[in-house]
C-alpha cells in the first residue's frame, strides 16, 4: 500500500469524480436524444397510419 499524501489524494479522487460525472451526462445526452428519435418515429408513424385510415373510405 502506497500512502499518498492527502492533498494529491483528494485531487485524484475529485478528477476521477469529475470524469465520471463526464461520462455520466455524455451517455445519458446519447440517451435522451435515442429516446428523441424513437419518439419521434413513433409519432411519425401514428400520424401515417392516423392520415392512411382517415384518407380510406370506411
């Protein structure tokens, strides 16, 4: 066991935060913006078929 002293560790620890917190908000944008399409093909695809049924005589 390496003793670091508690200024370097406490500088490691906070760069390892910041990288994870980095991360987390570049995944979960990467997300949100798959989720945007879905939504948004889905909304797509229900107004099509919505304006497809309308269109067609009953």
């Amino acid at each position: 066991m390496i003793f670091k002293k508690p200024q370097e560790f406490h500088s490691e620890s906070l760069s390892g935060i910041s990288q994870f917190s980095t991360n987390m908000a570049v995944s979960m944008a990467h997300l949100g913006k798959q989720l945007f399409c879905m939504h948004s093909m889905l909304l797509l695809g229900c107004n099509s078929v919505i304006s497809f049924f309308r269109i067609s005589p009953n």
